[in-house]
C-alpha cells in the first residue's frame, strides 16, 4: 500500500494549514468568518479547498491501487497531489497572489482526481467482468 504514505503527509500540510488559520484568528481576533482580514480569508480558503479536495483524490487513488493498478502511477499521483496542494497553498497564502501557484496547483489536483477515475474505469472495464 502506498497511498496511505501520501495521505500522511498530506495529513501534515493539512494540520499545518490549520494551525495557520487559527493563529491569524488569534491574531486578528475573529472568532467566526474572517472580520474582514484578508490574511485570514485567504488562510481559511487554503484550508478550506484542501479540505474539499483533498480526501477525493486521495479516495480516487487508494481506490485505483487496490484495483491491483500500477505502483508507478500510484506515485506519479501521489506526488503530484502533493505537488499540487503545495503550489496552490502557497500561491494563494500570498497578499498579492501569484496567480500561476493557484492555478498550477488546482490544475495537478484534478488531473490526479481525473487521472484516477479513468484508470479505475479503464481498469474495471478491461480486467473484470460484471
């Protein structure tokens, strides 16, 4: 199993996310929404579009593996996701956001959701009958 691997250290840039929005709240003194900070607006939309994302295709990847899927592409997805969840934690992290980060990073996201879910079908379709 190698899926479990990414998700643990997804697991520590999601934790570290976390502590950031609640540092700029503690900061700010914002309780609920974002009082008009926008530090802590951006800060709660990282956490926020990792925590929608995310779990999907880390589910979409596990699912592929345990479908007997290759152990190459299993880390190509892998890295990439973590690539991808990086890149856009950052670009968007930032007061003037560089756009090429939030998009590069939501671009590697999807592809690994849509790369998944196409190996998973292909495989399915191809290796098994129904």
């Amino acid at each position: 199993m190698i899926t479990p691997i990414y998700a643990a250290l997804l697991v520590f840039l999601y934790i570290f996310l976390s502590f950031r929005v609640i540092k700029l709240r503690m900061k700010y003194k914002v309780g609920i929404g974002d009082g008009d900070q926008s530090m802590l607006t951006r800060a709660i939309r990282v956490h926020g579009n990792f925590a929608e994302n995310v779990p999907y295709a880390l589910l979409l990847v596990w699912m592929y593996e345990s479908t007997g899927g290759s152990t190459l592409l299993v880390n190509i997805m892998g890295i990439l996701l973590c690539l991808g969840r990086l890149s856009h934690a950052y670009g968007v992290s930032q007061p003037k956001e560089p756009l090429i980060y939030r998009q590069s990073g939501m671009v590697m996201t999807f592809l690994v959701m849509l790369i998944a879910a196409l190996l998973i079908l292909t495989h399915l379709a191809l290796g098994y009958r129904f």
